[in-house]
C-alpha cells in the first residue's frame, strides 16, 4: 500500500514536471534574447485586411504580411506563430511580451517609433477616400466638417484628427476599416479614410457595393513595416537581415508585387 503510494507520488512528480516544462515552452513567445533556437516567435495581427492578412476559408490568417514574414523567417532560420489578436492588440501585446512582433500592414511612424521598433519598410502605401457612389466629395478638404468613418488609431484616424482637430465628435473610429466602411455604406458617414490596396482590395471582393474612390496628393507617403518591442536587437537584426535578402533575391517583389526600395 505505501510502495503503491510512492509510485503514485512519482508519477505525479513526474506529471507535474513535464507539466511546467510545457508552459514554458508555451511561454517561449516573450523574448528572453537568450538565443534559443527552438524558440517559435509569436505574431501579433489584426486580420480583416485583405491582401495582407485575412482569414481563409479554412480559418488560416493568410495574406501578404503572412508571405512575407514566412520568407524572412525561412532565410534566417527562425518559426514564427500567428494570432489574429485584434487591432490594440497588435500594440499591447508587444509591450506586455504576449507577442514578439506586430505584422499588420502597420505603417511606420514617428509617434509609433517612440513606443516600438521598426524593421526597414517592406511595402509603401498610401491613404486614399472612399465615399459612396454618388458622393461629390471630390478631396481631403472637402471633408473637413464631414463624418468620416476611420479604423481606430490607424494612420486614417491620425489623418481625420489632423483635418477636423483632435476631439472632434465627426470622426466615428471602427475595430476594422471593413467596419468603418460598412458604416458610410449604412449611411452613417459620408466618408471613409483607410489605406489604399486594402481599400481597393474590398471593392473587388465586394462588387455590390457601390463604392468610389477618391485619391488625394495631401496624404503622404506611407510605408509598412514588421513592428517589435523597443530595444529588441535580436529580433529586429534578424528580421532586417531576411528582409534585406528577399529584397534582393526578388522574392519581396514577387509577394507583393511592387520593388518601392528600387524606384
Ligand atoms: N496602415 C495603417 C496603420 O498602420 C492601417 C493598418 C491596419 N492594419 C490592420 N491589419 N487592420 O495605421
């Protein structure tokens, strides 16, 4: 009986053991920056923009984004896990080490770049406005006392504030930019400000959708980078190091089609 009794405390030694290897292994996400070659890390993202990242029918995250850090990651040897964790997400979960990087269509920019670092840019955009069909909106001023309908802390949203001001109650923010424009389509908002492939990608999926496009020099040039938490060097030197090789090699601009870095 008490022999049968340390066997069964054995296992559950055992059991217990294995138990807390599993969740450290799970926990490989975090960054340790100890070098660890099994290490799988793991990808925030926000997938409802097609072509860069979107759900299949299968239930995959697919994409561009999901190319394209595939490809790096092949060249530098590293795996790399996906989760579609939401727009906020894709920022704060970074901070807390739930996700090592941030591949999202994220454009690079200065305020971004004090809170996280940027690879060099893999793929340059451009915010454009959609308005339904038979708008006259024909550019950036005009919307300028309109409602326009945004993706939330999206570069669309930093464009909307800097026309109508900060706090100004004509700026309606959407979890997605599909959201925000389904919103105008409802006729909520006379606008929408969203970035360009994205936009153009949801009107060839959604033909009934009476959509037009109008294109505005006001906005500037954006450019998309992979995102990861400040002062990670390790990550950031090898995703460069891939980046720089698929550019090189042509396979950048056969994922996406366009070689920006070259023009
Ligand atoms: N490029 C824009 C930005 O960085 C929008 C990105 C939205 N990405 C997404 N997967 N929903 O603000």
């Amino acid at each position: 009986m008490k022999q049968k009794f340390s066997v069964l405390l054995m296992i559950i030694t055992a059991v217990l053991v294995l138990a807390a290897c599993g969740t450290k292994d799970n926990n490989s996400g975090s960054d340790s920056g100890s070098g660890d070659d099994n290490k799988v890390y793991m990808v925030g993202t926000e997938a409802t923009f097609a072509p860069f990242e979107s759900i299949d029918a299968d239930g995959n995250i697919v994409g561009i984004d999901v190319d394209i850090l595939q490809a790096i990651a092949d060249e530098v040897g590293i795996q790399v896990q996906w989760r579609n964790v939401g727009w906020d997400a894709v920022f704060s979960m970074i901070n807390n080490k739930e996700t090592d990087i941030g591949a999202s269509g994220i454009t690079i920019t200065e305020d971004r770049q004090k809170t996280f670092d940027f690879t060099e840019p893999y793929y340059e955009s451009k915010l454009l406005i959609a308005v339904p069909v038979d708008s006259t909106i024909s550019s950036l001023a005009e919307l300028e006392n309109k409602k326009i309908a945004v993706q939330i802390n999206a570069t669309g949203h930093v464009a909307a504030k800097k026309l109508q001001g900060e706090t100004s109650k004509n700026i309606l923010a959407f979890d997605s930019q599909p959201l925000a424009i389904q919103e105008m389509l409802n006729g909520n908002a006379d606008a929408v400000i969203g970035d360009n492939a994205v936009v153009y990608e949801y009107m060839k999926a959604n033909p009934d959708k009476k959509l037009k496009i109008v294109e505005d020099d006001a906005f500037e040039r954006e450019y998309y980078g992979l995102m990861v938490r400040k002062g990670n060097k390790e990550l950031l030197d090898k995703l460069n190091e891939g980046l720089q090789k698929i550019k090189e090699n042509g396979k950048l601009e056969e994922i996406t089609g366009s070689a920006f870095w070259n023009e």
